[in-house]
C-alpha cells in the first residue's frame, strides 16, 4: 500500500473513535440524565472527569511512544522497539500504580472535595474504586495503543477503540436498564478497559513477534520524556485558555455572559475541531518518511496535506461563519440568544488560523522539532489572557472574539513561517498555490449558498410557521448547495483530486 493511501486510511480509522464518541455522548446522554437523576449524573461526570484529568500527569509520553516507535520501525531497528517498550511498559505501570494508590489512600479527601454525591456511601465507594482501577488498565492500554499508531496500524488501534467505545455504551445501557446505577456505569467501563488492554497487548505481540522486555535506557527515556513533555505544555496552555475565560468574563461581566460565551464557544470549536480529525495519522507517517529520509515523499506529504486541510478548514470555518445566526436558532430553538453570534464568527477566524498550522506543527513533531511550537504558545496564551481582561471591560463579550481572532491568526501565521523555514518549506508557495486557491473557492460557495438560504428561506416560511423545521430545511438547502459548489470549484482550481479517491480504492501496493 502506497504511503497516500495508508495516510488517507489510518485518518479515517484514527478519526472513527472521536466521531463515535461525539455521536453516542450526544444520543445516550438524556438517557442516562433520565435513568440516574442529575445529582447522580453530576458525581458519575465528574468521576469520569477525574479519569481523563490524570491522563496529564503522564507529561505527553503517549504521544512520544508513537513517534519514536515509527522512527525505529522506519529504520528497522528492532532493538529499539524492544527498549521504548520496555520504557513505556515500565512508566506507565510505575506511574498508574502510584496514582491509583494516592487516589484510592486519599478517597474519602477527594470524594469530599470534589463533593461527590450518592444515595448509599457504599455505592460512592464501590464506583469510586471500579473508576480508579479503570483509569489503571486504561492508562497501560494507552500505551499499547500508542505502539499500534507508531507502526501505522490505525486502522487496527482505531477498531479495538472504537469497539471500546461502543461496548462501553451499550454496557451502560443494559447496566441502567437493570437498575445497577452508578456502579454498573463504572464497573463496566472497567472492565472493557482491561478488555482493551488485552486486545491492544495481543496486536502488539503479534505485530512485534520478537519484541522482548530489556534494561531501562536512561538516555532513550530521556528523550521521549523531553519531546512528550514539550508537547505537554503546548496542550496545557491550551487548556489553560480555555478554562479561565469563563470565570475571567463572570468576574467582569456576569454570569449571564458565561452562557452566552459557551455557546459560542462550542459551535465555534466544531468548525476547528472537525476539520482536525484529517491531522490524525500525520505523525506516525512524517516519522516514517524522515527517519527514512525519504525527502521527496514528505514534500509531496506537506503540500498534499496542506491542501485538504485547508479546503476541509475553509470549508467548515466559511459555513459557520455565514450561518452563525441560524445554526443557534436551529440549536437552541429560540432568537434569545442570538447575542451569540458575532463572538461565535470571530472566534471561527481565529480558531481556522489554529487549525492551518495542523500540518506544520505534526512534521515538526515528526522531526523532533517541539520548540517553536511551545514558545508560540505560550506566547498565545499571555497575549490572549490580558487582551481577554481589556476587551471586555471595553466592548463587552464581543471582546472575547476579538481577542480570539486579534491573538491567534498573526501568531498561528508566524508559527506557520517559522516551521516552514526550519524545515525547508515554501509557506510563500503553500499560501499561493494552496491558501489563496481556497479562500476564493469558499468565497464563491458562501455567496452561492447564501443566496439560496435567502431563497429557500422566504418560500419554507409561506407554509410552515415553526422556527426550527423551516431553520432546518433552509440549512439542510443551503449545505448541500454549499458541499456540491465547494466540490465542483475545488475540482475545477486542482485542489480537489479525482486520482486520490481512485487511488485509495485501488489500494494499489507501494
């Protein structure tokens, strides 16, 4: 299989769990508000907090096993992969021990402080544990997934997760249904962790078949605990944006505003993160193609990359952007809340800048090059923060999009630079052939479909009255107009390629 077709391949498959996971929370969620009450409910999503929270102390080792496992994978280095297992398998064990000793000595503290409600003690205590030794197979089971992506086996990582997931879901039905409660939820992701576990173990071993357990290397620890770390803080800062906006616009606006920011927040955030489900499987395969310095191929893999991406960003930015005000309408019902949506369109140009470095930033990671990226992070995050305080004491909420939009399209574009230059890309030639390309496609598309949102619009409301069926229809109407327009002038500029859907189908060998 040739390197396009198994990169376009593992996308998917890495992409499948995260799609999986959006679609059954959304649908199985009232189910289990409904079955447990939202008191109950608040303790089961806070223990399931708890457990992704922890997966930060792991300083981004995961994402180091997968990239230095393709690197000794690429160079056939077969002692190497013996020696980042050994590490892994040690590390991971040593540190989900440990927490899960802290966790479970300090129980009765945390539940305390997390103020976790339930009908019967024993029943906090008997979800609180089944939650703790979950997170402990959940952990080592990360770790082997991680070697699966490392020897471009996503579609194989991305089946034992999503079978995961789907099992977990249906677990948590029938548990309800039976009336287990909280304790069926935790009990039984517990043990589909360790089911994962074993299956993840099971491809491991079979893929590496002389993979052995050999002494500690220092040195090699070093480096991927150096190169995860990095990337560690990049998503720390992330986070840290993220969870102080809230508390800074109450603090000066009100909580009131908070609603409202959420909303924005959250419409926004899809149009960055459903383009960056195509950056997936980018790592593994750039780690393969520069350890074999296979030059040509990862200029190919930049520019190719660099274009799907950004038709995929424009795509989704230019139609939340347009139809800010009806996909709140149609969301939430109601024109109440229709202050939304100017924050919302400037968030959306600030988040697709973000989401444009995508390529960039996972060649640079493939290379070992974690450093810019961090600086410019953090760099974000001071300028976005102080911005953030001025701009709403001046011009309201809207000054959180401003900030958003004012702070991270220049420096996401400096970073792009930057990156570019320290691996002997063109961004002049990206931004010519590729940027510029994309930016009148959509334009064309957002005018075209606009146009018929207009239309259909005022004939659906001559015979039906109701806010959300004539919203839905006029979207539904309009998206279709504005995916076949994008398709066709994508086609007709070259940024769209009939030969890469041809060539994944024939799955012709390398």
């Amino acid at each position: 299989m040739s390197v396009k077709q198994k990169l376009i391949l593992n996308s998917i498959f890495a992409s499948l769990p995260r799609v999986l996971a959006w679609s059954l929370t959304l649908f199985i969620t009232p189910y289990i508000v409904h079955q447990l009450g939202i008191a109950l409910f608040g303790t089961w999503a806070l223990l399931s907090s708890l457990s992704s929270y922890l997966f930060l102390l792991d300083f981004g080792f995961a994402t180091a096993i997968a990239r230095f496992i393709a690197e000794a994978d690429a160079t056939q280095n077969r002692n190497g992969l013996s020696k980042i297992f050994s590490i892994s398998l040690v590390l991971y064990a040593c540190w989900g021990v440990a927490i899960a000793s802290v966790l479970l000595f300090w129980q009765n503290d945390i539940c305390n402080f997390l103020r976790l409600e339930a009908p019967d003690a024993s029943v906090l205590k008997v979800a609180y544990i089944a939650t703790v030794f979950g997170f402990l197979f959940s952990m080592l089971a990360t770790a082997y997934l991680q070697m699966i992506d490392g020897l471009q086996k996503m579609n194989v990582s991305g089946t034992i997760t999503s079978v995961s997931i789907i099992s977990t879901n249906i677990f948590n039905i029938v548990a309800l249904y039976l009336g287990y409660g909280i304790v069926g939820l935790a009990v039984g992701s517990a043990l589909i962790q360790a089911m994962t576990l074993v299956a993840a173990l099971i491809v491991v071993h079979k893929n590496i078949p002389d993979l052995k357990f050999s002494r500690f290397e220092f040195p090699l620890f070093k480096s991927m605990l150096k190169y995860g770390a990095q990337l560690q803080v990049s998503s720390l800062l992330y986070i840290v944006v993220i969870r102080t906006e809230s508390p800074i616009i109450s603090s000066i606006l009100g909580s009131s505003a908070v609603g409202y920011y959420r909303l924005a927040n959250s419409l926004a955030g899809l149009s960055r993160d459903i383009p960056s489900l195509l950056l997936s499987a980018l790592i593994p395969t750039a780690t393969m193609l520069h350890a074999g310095e296979r030059r040509e191929e990862l200029q190919r893999l930049y520019e190719r990359a660099n274009t799907y991406l950004a038709f995929f960003a424009f795509s989704v930015a230019a139609f939340f952007f347009c139809f800010s005000e009806s996909l709140l309408r149609l969301w939430l019902n109601s024109e109440d809340y229709l202050a939304s949506a100017l924050p919302m369109r400037l968030m959306i140009i600030g988040f697709c800048a973000n989401i444009l470095t995508g390529v960039c930033t996972s060649i640079a990671r493939a290379m070992g090059q974690t450093r810019q990226e961090m600086i410019i992070n953090l760099t974000i995050v001071l300028l976005h923060l102080s911005l953030n305080i001025g701009l709403l004491h001046w011009i309201g909420l809207n000054g959180i999009g401003v900030a958003t939009a004012a702070v991270l399209t220049p420096m996401n574009i400096l970073l792009m630079t930057r990156l570019s230059a320290q691996f002997g890309f063109s961004l002049l030639k990206i931004s010519k052939h590729i940027f510029l390309p994309n930016i009148l496609v959509v334009s064309i598309s957002s005018i075209i479909a606009l146009g018929v949102y207009e239309i259909a619009q005022s004939m659906i409301q001559k015979h039906i009255s109701g806010i959300r069926q004539s919203e839905l229809i006029a979207l539904l109407i309009a998206g279709v107009t504005f995916s076949l327009s994008q398709l066709f002038w994508g086609m007709r500029f070259g940024i769209v390629r009939i030969e890469d859907l041809q060539s994944l189908i024939r799955r012709n060998a390398s």
